[in-house]
C-alpha cells in the first residue's frame, strides 16, 4: 500500500531518470560480460587459460550525513588545531635534541 502511494507521488521525471539509469547499468554489465568472452576468446586463440574475474561491486547506499551544529564545528576544529599545534612541537623538539646530540 505504502508502495503504491509512493509511486503515484513521485514525479514523472524521477521516474524516468531511474529507469534510465537502471537501463544504463543492464547495458554495462551486458557489455563487461561480452568484453570478458571476447577477451577469454583470444586467450584461448593464444593458448592461454581463461580469466576468471571478481564480481563487480555493487553500488552501496550513502550513508546519511548529520548537520552538524556550530559548536559541534567549533570544538572539531579547536581539537585539531590542539593537535596540529603539538604534532609541530614535538617535531621541533625532536629537531633540538638532534642538534644538541650532534654538537
């Protein structure tokens, strides 16, 4: 029910762009499995073993990015500005010990 109501809701042209991107994804993959007959074809001419290929992968799902609120923000970038500001310290330091040692 709920999938009805969905799909009467959605614009024709989303529809469209979906079905043509389904289509598109059909043709790919008709188009790797002829590339990969094609290719084992000539290995065999050659004689060579066939390929075996790995699946494709298949597309995963975005994860859903959180708003983040300005403080949120703000304390992100104090911590990595904390961080950055040690990580030269401690290079400088490292930096005086070696010329202290050298001399």
């Amino acid at each position: 029910m709920f999938a009805r109501l969905k799909k009467a809701l959605r614009s024709s042209y989303v529809r469209l762009l979906e079905e043509e991107i389904a289509r598109e994804r059909a043709e790919t993959e008709r188009l790797r499995a002829e590339n990969r007959a094609l290719m084992n074809s000539l290995l065999g001419t050659a004689g060579f073993p066939p390929v075996v290929f790995p699946e494709a992968p298949k597309p995963q799902p975005l994860p859903r990015l959180r708003k983040r609120s300005w403080h949120q923000i703000q304390a992100w970038r104090e911590t990595e500005a904390r961080s950055s500001r040690a990580d030269a310290e401690s290079t400088t330091e490292e930096g005086k010990s070696r010329a202290n040692g050298a001399s």
